[in-house]
C-alpha cells in the first residue's frame, strides 16, 4: 500500500535530478544531481522486489564510478560554463519535430496500439532480484556471458593502462616505451639526466613545461578571446 | 503488536513499529557516541598519564552536554570564498550516510514484551543488509571530499582528496575481508548471520569456527581496513594536524563540525558492530537462551571491546606516511585479503565434498 506513494516521490525525485543535472552549469553539481538520480532509481528498484540490483547500482554507480568523476572534477577545478550563443540555428526546429514524433510514437504505442489492449499481470510473489536467485542465475544459466563481459572490461582496463603508461617522460615510464634514446632534458648543463636523479630531472622537468606551456597558452588564449 | 494492527491495519502497524524503532535506535546510538567521546578522552587523559575532562558532573559524567551546548552556541561562519550550497549539504551527507546502516545490526534474539509481543531485536531485516551497510559506508565518501572541495582552502582541498583517496582504497579490502563469511554463511542476511554462530560456548563464532573455516585472516584485515575507513589513527592522514591544520573540516564551525565529529564517532560505532556481528557472534553469549534481553548486553560489551581499542589505539600508535598508507593498502591488505577469499573457498570446497 505504500509503493504508489514512494513511486512517485522517487520518480519525482530522480526525474528532478536528471533535470537538473542537464540545466546546472556547474559540472560539480551536475555530478551531484547525477547522484541523486542513481540513488532515486535504487530506491525504485526496491519498491520493484530488486534489492540486490538497488545494492549494487548504489555500490557501483554512486559509490564508485561517481567518486571518480567528482574526484576529477575537484582535481581539475573545472570552473562554471560560460553561456555562449546558441549557434544551433535549423537544428532547434529539427529538435523539436523529432521529440513531437518520439512523444507521438509513445503515446501511439502505449493508448492506440497492440501493447494497451495486453492484460497486465497479475502482481504475483517473485525472488527474481533476490541475492541468492541472482547468483544461481549468474554461474549456472548466464556463465557464458558474464564471463565473457568480465573479460570485455578486462580488456578496456589492460588498454587503458597501456595508453596511460605511454609516456616521454623517463621516470614514469615502462622499461620497453620509452624512446630509443631517453630524451636530454637541458638543465643548464651538458650532464645528461638519469632516471632516478630525482631532484635534477624534477628542475629540467619543471623549465620544459614552463616553456611549453608558455607556447601552448599563447592560441588558446586568443581562440577563447575570438570565439567570445 | 496484534492490538495496534487491529487499531490501523497491519501494514500501518508495521510502518509505526519501524518507525519508532529507528528513531530509538538513533536516539540511544547517539547517547553512545556522546559517551564514547567522553570516554575517549578520558581513556587517552590515562594513557598519557593526565586525568582528562573530570570537572563537569560526577567523574566529568556531563561532559557531552557541555560540549553540545558549547557547539550550538559558537557562532557560525561560512567562508565567503565558499561553494555554499554543496558546503551546507557536505555535513549532511557525512551524518546521514554515517547513521543510516545502523537500523539494520541484530542486538539481541527474539524476545516478547508485554503489550507488543514477539518480535526479533532487529530494527529492519532485509535480504541485503551487509550490501546495504557497503553501499551506504561507500556514499559517505562524498561527505568528506564535497567538504573539502567547498571550502575553497588548500587545506580543506588537500585533506578531502586524502580522505577521498583512503576510503576508496580501503573499502576494497573492507569488502573483501567480509566476503569470507559471507561464503561460509551462504546469506547476507545479517540476523541470519548470527543466528548460525550460536552455540558450543562461543566456539561456533565465525573468527575460530573450525566447523566451517575460520576467519583469522578476515578478522584482521577487516580491522585494519575499518579503522582507516574511519580515518582513525594511525590512518588519520586527512586530519594530520601537522600538516593540515585539520584536513577536510579546517573551515567548518560550530554545528556543522559537530556533525562531522559525530558522523566519525558513529561510523566508528557501526564498523564496530559489523566487527561484532561478522566475526564475534553479534548477540550470542552465556544464558541468551534463558534471558534473551542478555543478548543486548553480550552485544553492547562486544561492541565496546572494539571502541575501547580504537582509544587504545589512538593513545600507542604514530601516524602513517601518505605513500606507505597507499602501499600498505594496495601492495599488502588486498592480497590479504584476496588470499583469505580462495584460502576460505578451498576449504568450503573440500568440507562439502
């Protein structure tokens, strides 16, 4: 008797967030709001009999993925997004027609075609979206593709630390990616920097990227000046 | 409860009873903070060879009143260079994330009370619980790092990004200590949990239940792993005052640090009780068959056990280094950890052939 009233606070909540998520200009509390929309459908997955999925979207969603991109966000200190001009032009009026056909669509299939004349079911007892049913599930009948999926994120996991560790610098990277030649850093003096000189690479280090980023902040500056 | 059923339908009946169960849990897990503070204090007051807070009521009894008073009444600042809205809702995250796992520990058997009858000493019993307790331990994160994040300081900044950084390091092998038991009770069902340690004195607990496989190795990296997911010492890195005046909550006063205070203490008091329930028989002790109402005891006196070594703790041991904090967690506690997993597996493997 209570699900109807906690459907729609949390629908209500989790369709707010996800509002507020696309209006907000600030990415922090877009990624805020995004963590209230997960939260909210954990807590529909609940009134649903799922427990296990509300656990682990609550698990992994918000508690794992979430931290990181917030952590990222902190780290990078991403300010507020300026409004720009809309330059979108014909694309708005597109918009609009292909969202009054999705909406024209839904509303077809849902009051005038085939599914509104289905019965639905009767709401029945099921240990679907219990912990155990889903292990069962998990190792016996599905095997094959979770095992399969495990090795699909295995494989973004080892391409992503191979792309990562493909770098010039001579501390940081693997024995077999570093250039022919370990790069000469020029620290003022004709001594040719080893790995592990710690203090002596760090100073070289610090004058190249000083340098470059002198080079390297000269367009941008100009391109923000141009496009504002 | 059969008469208030009668009164408002079973399902309202139900939804009351939880209701005032949560709010009296709250309500005495509350009390207990407020006197683990006490107690911490005075513990470390004795270990440093000094009589601690004393002055306030017999033996300093009143001291947690004091404080709270004191609290409300310091005045309130709120930095100007601050992100306001996200550091007003930091502390609440931090609280609310830090009370709300507690509704679902066992403190005690079924008992039967006049007026509202049987009942099992559980606030709420799910299918989920030790999930539910991951899951919302794992949103507290955002408390300490949105914290740090919104007071614009460098302070606050560098001691959200430590705390960030250990509580996801150390969840990993927290979850992972855990999985052992949950293989050798085949539920995550935490009433359950401590249902089947009953017995043989005592020696069916799951740490030295040789029955099953003994949980040793979980017992110990879950209690490292614990006392860094509370940023306690030596795992006090993000409040290292040497060096960060006091980390995430440098530019908190008044209330709003007091909600920090307490969420530290209260998340100490449920790792405290997950320890108690997972390894230590939750409930179970001498004559809880004959007087269930013991079984709170036996619960309380375990739980205390682990709060008084945190004390101890904090009064013996210096602080870790940051990268030796990473190592420790990522190059020795996992493996541990994952060690324990198969070695526990293995062991179920040959017992059920």
């Amino acid at each position: 008797m209570f699900t109807i009233p906690l459907f729609v606070l949390f629908g209500a909540m989790a369709i707010g967030c996800a509002v507020a998520l696309v209006a907000q200009r600030n990415p922090l509390y877009s990624a805020i709001s995004l963590i209230g929309v997960f939260v909210s459908l954990a807590c529909i997955y609940l009134t649903l009999q799922a427990p296990f999925i509300a656990a682990i979207q609550v698990i992994v969603y918000a508690g794992a993925i979430m931290v990181l991109v917030v952590f990222v966000i902190m780290l990078l200190n991403v300010e507020e997004e300026v409004r720009r001009p809309v330059r979108l032009h014909y694309l708005i009026p597109v918009g609009v027609l292909l969202a009054a056909v999705l909406i024209g669509e839904a509303a077809f299939m849902l009051k005038l075609g085939s599914a509104a004349r289905i019965e639905p079911l009767p709401p029945q007892a099921s240990d679907v979206g219990l912990t155990a049913s889903i292990g069962t599930g998990m190792f016996t009948k599905y095997l094959l593709p979770f095992e399969v999926t495990s090795v699909l994120i295995l494989m973004a996991l080892v391409g992503a630390i191979t792309l990562a560790r493909q770098t010039r610098s001579p501390l940081l990277a693997a024995p077999g990616n570093v250039a022919e030649e370990p790069p000469v850093l020029d620290a003022g003096s004709d001594v040719l920097i080893q790995p592990g000189e710690t203090a002596a690479t760090g100073r070289a280090f610090a004058q190249q990227q000083i340098e470059q980023g002198e080079a390297a902040a000269a367009p941008v500056t100009e391109g923000r000046e141009g496009g504002v | 409860m059969d008469w208030l059923s009668n009164l408002i339908g079973a399902d309202w009946a139900r939804a009351v009873g939880q209701l005032v169960g949560i709010n009296v849990g709250f309500v005495v897990v509350l009390m207990i903070v407020a006197y683990t503070v006490l107690a911490e204090r005075r513990v470390l007051g004795f270990i440093q060879g000094r009589l601690g807070p004393n002055r306030v009521g017999p033996g300093g009894l009143f001291q947690p009143f004091a404080d709270l008073l004191k609290f409300i009444f310091k005045e309130e600042i709120t930095p100007s260079a601050s992100t306001r809205f996200i550091y007003f809702l930091a502390p609440i995250i931090a609280i609310t994330a830090a009370l709300m796992p507690i509704i679902v520990y066992p403190f005690g058997p079924e008992v039967s009370l006049p007026f509202i009858g049987k009942f099992h000493l559980v606030i709420a019993r799910f299918d989920i619980a030790l999930l539910y307790v991951l899951g919302i331990t794992s949103v507290g994160v955002y408390g300490v790092a949105l914290a740090g994040w919104s007071s614009n300081s460098k302070y606050s900044l560098m001691g959200g990004l430590r705390a960030a950084s250990q509580l996801i390091s150390y969840e990993l092998s927290l979850g992972l200590s855990l999985v052992g038991v949950v293989l050798i009770s085949g539920t995550l069902d935490l009433y359950s949990i401590v249902e089947q340690q009953g017995g043989w004195f005592g020696l069916r607990w799951n740490i030295w239940d040789v029955t099953r496989a003994p949980q040793v190795i979980g017992f110990i990296t879950y209690l490292i792993s614990a006392i860094a997911e509370t940023n306690r010492v030596p795992f006090d890195l993000p409040e290292a005052e040497t060096e960060l005046v006091a980390g995430f909550h440098t530019e908190y006063s008044a209330l709003k640090f007091a909600l920090f205070f307490m969420a530290e203490y209260v998340n100490m008091f449920t790792v405290s009780m997950l320890a108690t329930t997972l390894f230590l028989g939750g409930w179970q002790g001498p004559f809880v068959d004959v007087f269930p109402l013991l079984g709170i005891v036996w619960f309380l006196l375990k739980v205390s056990f682990f709060l008084f070594l945190y004390i101890w703790l904090r009064g013996t041991l210096p602080r870790f280094r940051f990268d030796q904090l990473m190592n420790f967690g990522w190059k020795f506690l996992l493996p541990v950890a994952l060690f324990n997993v198969v070695l526990t597996a293995t062991i179920l493997f040959f017992r059920w052939r």
